[in-house]
C-alpha cells in the first residue's frame, strides 16, 4: 500500500500535504482500493468555511457514495477541477492528480493530532 510519510492521515481515510499555510487533501491509497471504480467527485463547498472533521463533500463508487471529511478547519480555496472529466484520477493517483481540494489552514494546531503514514498504516493494516 502506498502511504507517503510526508502526508498526514485521518481515520476516516483522508490525507492532507501542507505547502505553506494551505493544504491539498484527498483520499488515500486504502480508501480508493475498498471503494472501487470512482464514478464521481462532489465538493460544492468552494469558498466556504470548514471545521474540521465536517463533511466538504462526496466520491461517489460504483457501488457505494461516501462523505469527505476535513481533516482540518479552514476555508476550500479550490477545487480539482481535473476531477470533473476524470473522476478515475482518484483511483490511479490518489496523492497526486486525484487530490480534491486546497483548504487555506485556520488553525494549524489542528495538524497535530492528525496520524503519521506508520499510525495509519496499523490502523488499515497495512
């Protein structure tokens, strides 16, 4: 399984880079295997405020939708817009092109308590 050691972690299986004071987040490697074919992205939270652990918006599986969580507080600054046209992104590159939105961060503190690569890498088994 692939898990970055430079991404945090959350246990509702979203990861998030930090460059400077915002941050990409996604799903990661684990959560795009058990949930399949992605069929769609929907984030219709752009320019809004999020908390952290609220929902910013959906993937959709051929079988299953699940909610996104926020691993941190702040406000969606973008989203992937890539993601519109190629939904599959998200299963062939969850770290990369399949990122789903940059959030500036409002409390960095919050990063702390967020999992390292190794924690969640016990917590899925990996």
């Amino acid at each position: 399984m692939n898990l970055p050691a430079n991404l945090k972690y959350t246990k509702e299986h979203e990861w998030i880079r930090v460059e400077g004071d915002v941050a990409y987040i996604g799903i990661t490697d684990h959560a795009q295997k058990e949930l399949g074919d992605i069929v769609y992205v929907d984030i219709d939270t752009l320019d809004k405020e999020v908390a952290q652990d609220e929902v910013f918006g959906t993937v959709e599986a051929v079988k299953t939708v699940s909610d996104l969580f926020s691993p941190i507080s702040g406000t969606v600054l973008e989203v992937n817009s890539h993601l519109e046209g190629n939904p599959e992104a998200v299963n062939s590159d969850p770290y990369g092109d399949g990122w789903m939105v940059k959030i500036a961060v409002a409390n960095p503190a919050e990063l702390d308590g967020l999992l390292s690569a190794e924690a969640y890498g016990e917590l899925v088994g990996a």
